[in-house]
C-alpha cells in the first residue's frame, strides 16, 4: 500500500510541474493548494531534496523546484524513495542476502512477477503524464 507521504509527495511534484515560471515555489503555497498541512509538507520535501527529486532555496523569494523536466521523473522513483523498496519480499529487494531456500521456493517465481510488474507499471509512468497539459 502507498502510503501519505508517498501519495503527497506526488501531489507535490504534480503542482510544482504545473505552477513552474522559473522561480521557487513557497510551500506554503503548495500546501494551500493542496489543502496539505505545511508542517507535514516540510518533512516530505526535505526527503525529498535529500534524494535528488527537488532543490530548495531558503529565505525571501525562497521555497522549491523541480531538478528535471517532468518528463525525466518517472512515479516509481517518486515511490521508492518517499515509500522504500517496491519488493514483495525481501529476497528480492537489491542487495538481498542469497535466500539459502530460493532452489526449493515454490513462491518466488509468483512474487518476482508481481514485482516486475509493479516496477515495469510505475517505471512507464512519468510526472509529465500526470501534469495538466
């Protein structure tokens, strides 16, 4: 399930590709827009300009831009890095100790097509589809 933060954090990259004129967009902005409390908007956009999705100007004419064109963003990025890893199971996530089971698994073939698929689905999916054009 995607959670708030994660469902937020796309509403934020949508009405920052959507009100862009080429200056910082205040947050405060964004969350009356959004009708999102400002508070949690802050802890959502730190993360997400810790992670390379926007870039934040501080002070007088300060708030938040898109890095990329919105065509460059696609959802799943958006996804892993406001929910974490996409993987069913833990065998599967990257980095993922070998599972001393995996040759007798009669599952994983089940949840590695799960996976795929949900990474194929949120892959194809950028930020410029979801924008109002």
């Amino acid at each position: 399930m995607i959670s708030t933060r994660g469902r937020y954090a796309i509403r934020v990259m949508i009405d920052l590709a959507e009100n862009d004129n080429g200056s910082y967009i205040p947050l405060k902005d964004i969350a009356a827009r959004q009708g999102i409390s400002k508070k949690y908007l802050e802890i959502i956009v730190k993360d997400m300009v810790a992670g390379g999705l926007l870039v934040g100007a501080s002070g007088k004419g300060g708030g938040y831009k898109l890095c990329r064109k919105p065509e460059e963003y696609t959802i799943g990025e958006v996804i892993e890095l406001m929910e974490g890893t996409m993987a069913s199971v833990a065998c599967l996530e990257a980095n993922a100790a070998p599972c001393p089971k995996a040759s007798e698994c009669r599952t994983i073939a089940l949840w590695a097509e799960y996976y795929k698929l949900t990474q194929d689905f949120f892959g194809s999916k950028h930020l410029s589809d979801l924008i109002r054009k």
